[in-house]
C-alpha cells in the first residue's frame, strides 16, 4: 500500500528521531520520566482492561468476537501502555510531544520502533519480548503477537472468521501484556495498581487495613 507525501515525510522524520536520540534512549531514559507519564496518565491502561474483559466474555459463545476485543486490547496494551510512554520520552519538545507521540503509535507498523521497545521493557520492566514466552507457550510473545496481527487482517480486511484457538491466542497474548508485562513496569517503576488498571505512587496503600494504616489515618 503506498503512502502520501506527507506520511513518508512524517516517517522520515520518527526515523531521524530514533535515530538522534537512540543511545541516549537507552542508556539515559531513566525510570523518573516513565513514571512521570504513567502518573500524569493514571488510567491509561483502562480501555485495554475493558476490552480485554469484554473479550473473556465473547468468548465461549463467538470466537470471532472475542477474538476482534482480544485484539483490541493487545494492540492498544502494546502501543497505548508500553510503546506510548516511550516514544513520548523521546520528545523533548512538551509543545509537540503529544502530536508527535499519536501520530507515531497510529502506524500499522511498529517494526522502526521494535528494537526501542525490547530494550526499554527489558531494562525498565524486567521483560524481552523477543526471548520471553507466556506459561505453556512453546512460542516467543513477539512472534505471537505477530501472528495474531496478521490474523486480525484477515478478520477485519476479508471477514475471514476467528477460529476458538485464534481468539484464544489473542486472548492469552493481551492477557500476558496487561495483566503480566505492565504490571512489571509499573512496579519497577516503585508504583503499583488498583482495580488492576489504575496507577498510583501513594506508599500508604500498601497499608491499608492493616493496624498501621489505620494509624496514620488518625494524624
């Protein structure tokens, strides 16, 4: 599929600005300026969970549906929650930052970025996409989350309908994002979540109900 003018120029734009910024990226983007887009977007992760809720109860009665909410909530897991905060660290401009960012995670294609991604979980979120495999997986994430990319073309563009191991694919591969790799990150990051989606920063919660907590509500 071509690309107008103005694509290919903003393409060539992401790629000087991988590539300027590529070793301070990795080596300088430090855990502060994460956690800093995580607080200032506390509930960002909340539209995947949904999705991913909706998709668990699709299901058992139409794959192809609990398939298309699997979907959703593995893509916009992958680039809202992970690959978003991390583009947004390489703007320094706050003016632009945010265009910049939407414009980078609207690609349909996210292989420019890949090397920046498996890098940046693994040093922040204990993670590699490319070596890792979720429980009773004989497949590495990053090859299923291909696979079910591709399969989702197929749906979307060719009304081809999702079998039960399809959907169950995209299922497990959104679960693995949302429920196992962003709560990593979030935790490395000294912060952690409440009704599994929201992030906080505040210490006292993990006091809660206990006879500390309790304590320090009383000052």
């Amino acid at each position: 599929m071509s690309i107008n003018p103005e694509e290919a120029a903003f393409d060539q734009y992401m790629s000087e600005l991988y590539e300027e910024h590529k070793k301070e990226a990795i080596e300088e983007f430090t855990g502060e300026r994460l956690s800093k887009y995580f607080l200032n977007n506390k509930d960002l992760a909340k539209p995947a969970i949904q999705a991913l809720s909706s998709a668990r109860n699709l299901i058992a009665n139409n794959s192809t549906a609990g398939f298309i909410f699997a979907e959703i909530a593995m893509e916009v897991g992958l680039k809202s929650v992970l690959l978003k905060p991390i583009v947004y660290g390489l703007v320094h401009a706050e003016s632009v930052a945010s265009l910049i960012t939407d414009l980078a995670v609207s690609q349909t294609s996210m292989d420019r970025y890949r090397k920046l991604i498996l890098q940046l979980l693994q040093e922040h979120g204990g993670v590699n996409l490319d070596t890792c495999k979720r429980q009773g997986s004989s497949q590495v994430l990053w090859q299923e989350i291909k696979k079910a990319q591709e399969l989702r073309n197929g749906v979307m563009h060719r009304a081809d309908l999702a079998s039960k191991e399809n959907a169950e694919l995209a299922l497990n591969t959104a679960a693995e994002i949302l429920e196992n790799i962003f709560p990593s990150v979030v935790k490395n990051m000294g912060l952690h979540l409440h009704e599994d989606f929201r992030i906080c920063s505040d210490w006292k919660c993990r006091y809660e109900n206990t006879q500390f907590g309790e304590a320090i509500k009383e000052k």
